[in-house]
C-alpha cells in the first residue's frame, strides 16, 4: 500500500511540475498576399549607414509601379525614404528588423531618385497617398518621409512618418536608445498587422 501511495504522490508532483511550467508562445506569423504585379528589383540599401544586412527585406519600385498597389487592389507594405534623410537613416534599419522577424517584404520607394521618379510621377501618385500627408505651418499638406505605409486591398489601412515620439536627433550620429527602437519596431509590426491576410 505504501508502494502504491508513494507513486501516486510521485505522479502526481510530475504532473503539478508540468503544470507550472509556462509554455512558449507559438511566434507570430503574418502573411501578406499581394494581388498587384509591381515591378521591383532587389533594392540596394548599401547607403544606408546604419543598416547592416548583406540582405535587407527590401525591393525597390517607382512611384509609377506604386500606384499599383491601389489601382490594382495590392496589399503590402510601402517604404518612402532616401538615403541622406536623417530620419530614413535611423528608421529603415529597424523596418528592416521588424520585416525580417516576419520574414516580410518592403516596396521601396526612393523619393530622390530622378532617374526612376519624376515630378509628374509623385504628382501621379498623389492622390492615392494624399490623406495621410503631413500639415506644415500653414495648414498646408505637406509630403513627408520616412513614410511606411500598410495598404490592404488598395486601402491604406495605417501608416508611421518618422521615428518615435520623444526623439530628437542631436547631432550626425546620435541613435534612439533601445527602448525607443523597440517602440518603433512594435509600431511597423503594427502595420504588418494590418495589411496582413
């Protein structure tokens, strides 16, 4: 009988020990389906100076084959950016963190250059983009970068310009702290979110 007691007991501190260990959240997986053929080629994001990854999460397109992505119902994420931009600089290697957990792919749009995108191709573009512009001084609508936009459907469902609350670039190499890349990195993931399947 005490044999018998004896592995009860036992068995039943194996079962409590695996009930009180917490199991792994299972990671997240998003998927974004896009129904727009966009042209685009690998982007080289090698300007970038603090972004290093031999292979970042980013194709380049023009503002032309952006369009797409509304008037052919695409889903995705839009990255508008230039290398030189201080904001860009310091935001596109944390996008770039946040769409490789994701194993995600950014549509790149590099807005200073006039090989590939033209004042008549922004102006083309426009109207698709113009609700989330910026205000300036004068109540204007102003186009402002880094831009990250979710579109869903041909729908822009969020969107992020610049970095995080509270930061301010101080001088050519000063960086957010960790705390505030991670904010922002929840922010883009936020966004994948919402375009996501």
């Amino acid at each position: 009988m005490r044999r018998l007691l004896k592995a009860g007991l036992a068995l039943l501190a194996v079962l409590n020990l695996a009930a009180c260990q917490k199991k792994e959240p299972e990671p997240e997986v998003l998927m974004i389906t896009n129904k727009a053929e966009i042209m685009s080629v690998k982007a080289d994001m090698s300007g970038y100076k603090w972004l290093y990854d031999d292979d970042p999460a980013f194709s380049e397109t023009t503002m032309r084959e952006a369009i797409k992505m509304f008037t052919e119902k695409g889903s995705g994420i839009l990255y508008m950016g230039y290398v030189g931009c201080p904001w860009c600089e310091r935001a596109v290697p944390v996008l770039n963190a946040a769409a490789k957990e994701q194993n995600l792919n950014i549509l790149y749009v590099d807005v200073h250059d006039t090989q590939i995108n033209s004042m008549e191709d922004y102006y083309a573009l426009e109207p698709y983009i113009k609700e989330i512009f910026d205000t300036d001084k004068n109540g204007e609508a102003v186009f402002k970068v880094p831009e990250v936009i979710a579109i869903k459907d041909g729908v822009i469902v969020g969107h992020h310009l610049a970095l995080v609350e509270g930061y301010k670039i101080e001088d050519a190499e000063s960086q957010m702290n960790n705390e505030q890349k991670e904010e922002l990195k929840q922010i883009y993931l936020d966004l994948f979110r919402a375009a996501a399947d």
